[in-house]
C-alpha cells in the first residue's frame, strides 16, 4: 500500500532550489541521486518548520491555559484543588469575561 506523498511548503522548495550545485556535487560524489537528496533536504526542512509551529502552538496555548485559570482563581469563579482556600467562594458573584 503506498503511503500518502508529502506536500512541502513553497518556502522550503525555495530553499532546496538555491541549494542546486551543493545537491549535484553531493550526488556525484556519493552516488545517489539528486532527486533523493533534494527530497531528504526538503523533509527535513518542513520538519524543522513543522516543530517550531507545533512548539509555538503548545507554548501559546500553556499560556492561555494558565492566563485563564489564574483569572478564574482571582475572580471566585473557580476553586485551586491544591489550595482549596483559594477561589470559589459562597455567595460570589460571577463576573463575565470581557
């Protein structure tokens, strides 16, 4: 069964493109082809890009994460399970979210 082929981003096939004389010494000098050093640069490329998104991603969302559940503490509207003194009292108002 053949697995799906990869799509790169332009970027990346920019990047392989420059890279040109480098790939055609390489292939010469090690006996493979072109198109399998080309194509190993360009995964290696989205997998450096699609790291650093997915990284971004996680370290965004963390903060957000964080942000909101310290703005819940702060306002009553939610109780801290390691500090149970902390948020959700009786008799608070809630207070909307801007």
């Amino acid at each position: 069964m053949a697995s799906k082929l990869p799509s790169y981003s332009q970027d990346n096939l920019s990047l392989v493109g420059e890279m040109t004389s480098e790939i055609a010494a390489a292939a010469a000098r090690y006996g493979v082809s072109a198109e399998a050093i080309a194509g190993a640069l360009a995964q290696e490329l989205s997998d450096q890009t699609t790291s650093l998104t997915n990284y971004g991603k996680r370290v965004v969302s963390a903060a957000s994460a964080h942000t909101f559940l310290n703005w819940m503490l702060l306002k009553g509207m939610a109780r801290n399970p390691f500090h149970p003194t902390q948020g959700a009292s009786i008799g608070t108002t809630p207070i909307r979210m801007r």
